[in-house]
C-alpha cells in the first residue's frame, strides 16, 4: 500500500526516465491565572500599522544611530545562552540585548518564548509601557505548539521559521556563491560536487532520531521503507550515537529528514545537516513545493514523488548503479553555501534590526493560531 502524505500530480526530473508519472495515493501544560488575567489590559494598549515587514531588504531601514533595547523574557527551554555582538556578527547595530527583567520599563521590545510561557513562566505583570513592542517566538510546529488561542491580541510581532512572520528566519538557507551580502556568516558551509571517484559512499541510508512515536508518520514511513533496503537507525530508538550528525552522514549516499510533524514551512536542521555532509535528502514534511522555496528540485527527494514506498526504495538501489543520475541529484551543490543561523543571538539581532525599522508604530497580531496552523 502507498505511502503519501501530500498529494503530487507529476515525478520531477530524472525520476520520469525510470518511473511513470503517476499520482500518490491519498493517502501543557497551560499558563497560570496571572496570564489569563494580563492578556485584558494588554490588548486594549495596541494600535494598529501596516503588514508583515520585508527582512530581507535592508534599505528600508531609516537611519537611526539610537540603541534598541530588546528584553529576552526568559531563555528559551530554560537553557541559558550567552548574547553574541550583533554589530560583529550581523552588522546590526545599536543593540543591547538583556535578559534583565529590571530593564521592562525602558525596553523596546520584549521577546516571549512559546514553549516557556505555555508551561507556567507568567506574562510580564507591569502596565505595557507606551509603543513597546511584545515579540512571539516559536520553532516548534504546530503540532507541538498548544494553548495558541490563549494569545490572541497580545503579541505585536511574529518571530518564526513561517514565511509572512514579521522577523522570518528559517532553520536554514542556500546563499549563491555568486551573492555577496556583506555580512560575514561564519558558520556558512561552502558546498561541493562531488568528483566522478567520490560519487558511491560505503554506506546506503541513515536516520538519526531522537523523538520516536508510533503515532508519528516519519515512523509508520520508516517500518514499510526498512522492509525494501537497509536503513542504519541512530539515537535513542537505534545505536548509539553523541557525536556530530554531519560527521555521521558523510559516509552515507542518502539521509532520511523525516520531520516530527509535517506543516507548512516546518523544514528544520535535519535537511541542512544531511547537505551539508554530501547525502542526497529523502524528506517527508511539507509538500515538494514548500521545500523547493529552499532547494533546487534536484537536491532532494520526496517521498510524495513515488506511489510506494517500495518504488522509493528501488528508485534509491538504482541511483547507486547509475552514476549519472546521481551526479543529477548532486551537480547543483558547486553553486552554493549554507547558512544555518545561530540559536538564539541571530534571532535576536534580527528582532533587534526589525524593532528599529518600525519605532513608533504598533500593530497587533491578530488570528494568531489560524495564521501559525495554516
């Protein structure tokens, strides 16, 4: 029986050469009173501006050499993180960056953390000094997301991996070589195509996972793909393993970057490592679509491109017989770099740089569990 998740009306690029074109089947903890209690005096301090905000184009910025205070209500997942320097690292300038709640009364903007403030850390209490801004923050999907609908009104920017957030910033991106943005990124990966002699890895296929449920479609995917081929499992639900996920895959012809949970947009670093180490990903999350907003359509492939699974599993076997249909799945990576942004400063100093654009203005995000489920 077919596997499918999304519906896809056609088989992209090489696949039609070997395959018909054919159709898929179709196949908290919540917070305290004082939270509730706060949510009524916030909204009515709101105005309204304008729509989500181009991040993108830094020429829409107006000059202004003031320091933006942005206050991190607290660290995501309680884990503590130290602040890097937006100017060094991002160019952004005029950022102070706290996570001193002393600081409220004089910050910009305040930058609340899904996850902590649906499992019991209290809204901030103070009257909402005049045009400070409240910042939701989440990279958890939808799924994992509960209790949206207790903040509608409340928040007045957006700062997620959703394309039309206010501050969209995704789990990663490709930069063409060819760009030159100025900003000195680090932690870019230059990419590579492999020479004809490095093309065939030692080993077939891995899945690195921590998070196993057997309510989760990536598992049900996983059990019928293992019946056709060889899948080495990592984590806890196979062998152990500590180390770095890129190091892992570079011996790997494919990586399997199942997402916990499939939403739009919902693309996290399980993609990024498996191309940053070489591996062709096999990915199942949103649709093909979604993801080629992020990849060339050769730098993937989706499980929604074949009826069955055990299609897939043939289509993988064969690419290893023939070398220049994998070179096909690979020759576009000369072309580019990655870029994964650090959590959490990058996402800081991104809020940071969107807070100065829109000063003195104040809008409120309103249907905000429609607009994230969607």
């Amino acid at each position: 029986m077919g596997f499918s998740i999304h519906h896809c009306s056609w088989v992209r690029y090489r696949v039609r050469r070997t395959f018909p074109c054919f159709h898929p089947r179709q196949r908290y903890i919540f917070p305290s009173l004082a939270v509730l209690c706060v949510m009524g005096f916030v909204a009515m301090s709101l105005l309204d501006m304008e729509g989500p905000i181009d991040l993108n184009s830094r020429s829409q910025i107006p000059e202004d050499n003031s320091v933006v205070t942005i206050l991190l209500w607290s660290h995501p997942f309680g884990r503590y993180s130290k602040f890097g320097d937006c100017l060094e690292h991002y160019q952004i300038r005029g950022c102070r960056i706290t996570d001193d709640r002393r600081a409220y009364g004089e910050a910009d903007a305040v930058i609340v953390h899904h996850r902590d403030i649906i499992t019991g850390t209290a809204l901030p209490q103070e009257l909402r000094p005049a045009a400070q801004k409240w910042i939701w923050m989440n990279y958890e999907s939808p799924t994992h997301s509960p209790g949206l609908e207790l903040f509608e009104g409340i928040f007045n920017l957006t700062l997620t991996y959703r394309r039309g957030s206010d501050i969209f910033l995704p789990y990663g991106f490709l930069i063409p070589n060819t760009l030159r943005s100025g900003i000195p990124y680090n932690s870019d990966q230059y990419l590579r195509t492999p020479a004809p002699h490095e093309l065939i890895r030692p080993r077939l296929l891995a899945w690195v996972v921590s998070n196993w449920s057997e309510s989760h479609a990536r598992v049900v995917f996983y059990k019928q793909l293992q019946r056709f081929l060889r899948v080495d499992v990592y984590g806890r639900a196979g062998q152990a393993f500590f180390g770095d996920v890129v190091d892992l895959v570079r011996d790997y012809q494919f990586y399997l970057a199942l997402e916990n949970s499939q939403h739009t947009d919902y693309i996290t670093e399980k993609l990024w490592s498996s191309i940053e180490a070489g591996a062709i990903p096999v990915v199942l999350g949103p649709s093909r679509e979604n993801y080629e907003r992020l990849l060339p359509p050769e730098a993937f492939i989706h499980v929604d491109d074949f009826a069955t699974v055990r299609e897939l599993a043939q289509y993988l076997l064969m690419l290893r017989r023939r070398p220049d249909l994998l070179m096909s799945h690979l020759s576009w990576r000369g072309g580019y770099r990655t870029h994964r942004p650090t959590f959490w400063t990058e996402h800081y100093c991104k809020a940071c740089e969107v807070v100065r654009r829109t000063r003195g203005r104040t809008n409120v995000v309103k249907d905000l569990a429609h607009w994230f489920k969607s």
